[in-house]
C-alpha cells in the first residue's frame, strides 16, 4: 500500500512540475536575470488587439509605448497637451506590475515643428528653445512621477562616426541640450531612472562619443543610469564581439545597459544596419525573399542568431537592466516596412497567428544554465 502512495505522490509531483514548466513565460524565466519587454501599440495600448494584449501580460516584465509618448503625440501643438493614450499605457502598466518606460522626450524625429520656430517661421532663440524643452519635459515627467520608472531622455543624437547629429536641438543650442535635457528630467522626478537612447551603439566612434556624453552629465552632478542600446539587427551585422565590446565598454562607465528596441530581421539589407527611419529605399521584388514564410535554413540562422545574443546578455546580466523586443507579433513590426515598405519580415517572437514561436523555448531553456 505505501508504495501506492509512493508512486502516486511521484506521479503528481512530476506532472505538476511539467505543468509548471508548460506554463513557463519569458517573465518567470529571466525574472531573476533582467526585465523582459515589449513595445506596445495603440491598439495594444486601448485593448483593441486582445490577442498581443494576452501574450504581453503573460510573458513580459515591462514595455514601453512604441510612439504615443513621442512629443508629437503628446504636445502636437504648444500648450495643448494630449495624455489619453500615454495615461492608459501608463494604467495598463500599473495594473499588470510592469516596469514602465517612458520613449522618448527629447528626438530630432516626431518632433512637432512647432518647437523650433518663432511666429515668423524663423529658428526661435535658445533661451526660448529650452523654456520649450524644460515645458515639455517637466508637464510629462511631473505626470508620471513615480509611475514611469525610466525615461529615453534623449533619442539617437550622435551619429556613427561620434559626430553630433546636426538637428535643430543641436543647430539652435549646440551639445548642451543633451544636459539641459537630463537636468530637466531630474528634477521633475528625482527618482527615475534616465537614459540615453541610440541605434547603431555598436560603432566605436559612437561608443566614444556616448561614453564622453555620460561622463559629463556625472561630472555635472546630473543623473544618468543607462544606456540604451537599440538593437535593431540583421542576420550578419553586427558581430557578437562587437556587440559585446560596446556593451562593456559602456557599463565600464558606471552605468547599466538597457536592451531597448530587440528585433532581428532575416530580410536582405539594402545597407548594414540603420534605424533612422527617414533613410528608406524603394521596393524590389529580389529585395523581399520570404513573402511565404522562412526557408528551413534560414530560419535555423535566425534562431541561432537569437540565442547568441541571449547568450551574450546572460553572460553580462548583472550589466543589463532590461531586454525590450521592439513588438510582439511579426505582422506588427516597423520592419516589414523599413526601409523598404511592404515586406514581409520575421523579426519578433510570435508569429502572424499570435503563435508563441519555437525561439521562445530556447530562449528560456538558456536561463536554465546561465
Ligand atoms: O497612426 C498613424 C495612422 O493614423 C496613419 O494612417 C498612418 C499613415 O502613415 O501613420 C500612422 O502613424 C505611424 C506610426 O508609426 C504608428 O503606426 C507613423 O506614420 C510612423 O512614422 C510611425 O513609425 C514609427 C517610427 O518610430 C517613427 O516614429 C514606428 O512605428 C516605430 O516602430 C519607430 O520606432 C523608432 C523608435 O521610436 C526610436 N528608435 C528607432 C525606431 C524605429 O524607427
């Protein structure tokens, strides 16, 4: 009779365990290593896309909105502020225990016009331009305060070879809107983490030129806690190394690293890598290979490709504060239209149907070991 009972308990426990394990997510999996995270869309955001809006709460720690707290969105006119959106990404957030993230206050792109010019359509002076700065930072940081645990302060503001990008910011107030930025930011919510936000971050003379930014801000006594290294990448470039060199590179500076926009395309690349979303190029039918689907190998090369990075952020996980996809399902991307529009593209971890892909599976066994 006991081993009845013996066998009976053994029975229960390894199914259970299985259960457990069937039940695995992204979340429970890297809970212990970095958040999980996921971009979200309006129609994520208002609950429209009920499908994504099940796949976030089950398998992500944190998000971020993909474009409604951009200031065009926010403040498409001076003064006239619109929160709708951003205050339900902001709630849904709240309700669902996520690590929210706040993209982006300060970007030379989605930028109203307005924030420039002078009732002449002449470039507005710097004082004015940083009372606009200080006005837009401080209404949406004081909103969120407390709520929004980190912000993408400043957008893609150096270029590949560690130059300046020459915006209007830059053009109107030189280097000193990045600190002007921050200091901005602190002081409407002393607690919240503040990044900087790039793509391309692999590039040494971007490295070098990120690295001296964050030096300064810290020399100033002003608060900066991460980068945020975008990752919109290829099958090819960048190489692991190369990743893994300005990651270091920049933790070395005192800082985390976040993880910010993750998406690996398997379509052919008209240039390396870019994410400047004015660089486009014009349809080519060679261009678009997969418009059926991944061919068996190449989808082994993307999926390998997943897991070597994964690897490398859980080899460096006390570095990384979070690992954010740029979507959740493939049909959603921004890929499947940049930089050439109308692609059909395989970048993210569920598929057209809402369908958890194998990569996930994988992904969270290599939390097992590491
Ligand atoms: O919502 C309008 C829709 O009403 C209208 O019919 C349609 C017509 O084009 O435009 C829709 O807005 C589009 C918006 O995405 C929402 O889909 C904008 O045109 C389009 O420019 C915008 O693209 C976003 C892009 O940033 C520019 O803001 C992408 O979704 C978003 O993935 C992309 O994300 C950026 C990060 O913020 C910064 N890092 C690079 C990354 C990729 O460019």
């Amino acid at each position: 009779m006991k081993r009845f009972y013996i066998l009976t308990f053994l029975t229960l426990s390894i199914s259970s365990f299985n259960a457990q394990k069937s039940d695995n997510s992204l979340k429970q999996a890297f809970q212990n290593k970095f958040y999980i995270g996921t971009a979200m869309n309006l129609e994520q955001i208002n609950g429209k896309d009920k499908k994504s809006v099940d796949i976030i709460k089950k398998q992500f720690s944190s998000i971020v909105a993909e474009n409604c707290m951009k200031s065009m969105y926010l403040q498409p006119q001076e003064g006239k502020f619109f929160f709708d959106d951003a205050d339900q990404f902001v709630g849904f957030g709240e309700k669902n225990n996520m690590f929210i993230i706040g993209h982006t206050l300060i970007w030379h792109s989605q930028v109203p016009n307005w924030f420039f010019i002078d009732k002449d359509g002449k470039n507005v002076s710097s004082e004015v331009l940083k009372q606009r700065m200080k006005n837009h930072i401080t209404t949406v940081v004081s909103r969120y305060k407390g709520r929004v645990k980190g912000w993408d302060v400043v957008n893609e503001a150096i270029m590949e070879d560690g130059s300046y990008r020459k915006s209007k910011f830059y053009e109107i107030l030189g280097e000193e809107f990045i600190p002007l930025a921050f200091r901005y930011a602190q002081e409407a919510d002393p607690n919240a983490e503040l990044y900087y936000n790039d793509y391309n971050e692999w590039h040494p003379g971007k490295v070098k030129t990120v690295i001296q930014l964050m030096k300064d801000l810290k020399s100033k006594g002003i608060r900066i806690d991460g980068i945020g290294m975008q990752a919109h990448v290829g099958l090819d470039t960048p190489s692991i190394d190369e990743y893994e060199k300005a990651m270091v590179a920049y933790t070395e500076s005192g800082v985390k690293v976040n993880i910010t926009e993750l998406e690996i395309s398997a379509l052919p690349s008209p240039w390396g890598t870019s994410a400047n979303v004015s660089d486009k190029v014009a349809y080519d039918e060679k261009m678009n290979p997969y418009k059926k689907g991944l061919p068996k190998d190449v989808q082994a090369q993307w999926e390998n490709r997943y897991q070597d990075f994964f690897k490398l952020f859980l080899k460096h996980q006390d570095k990384i504060r979070r690992v954010t996809l740029w979507g959740v399902t493939d049909n959603q991307s921004w890929k499947n239209d940049f930089p050439i529009k109308g692609r059909t593209d395989y970048p993210l971890l569920f598929d057209r149907q809402f369908k958890v892909k194998p990569i996930v599976e994988k992904l969270i066994k290599l939390t097992e070991t590491k």
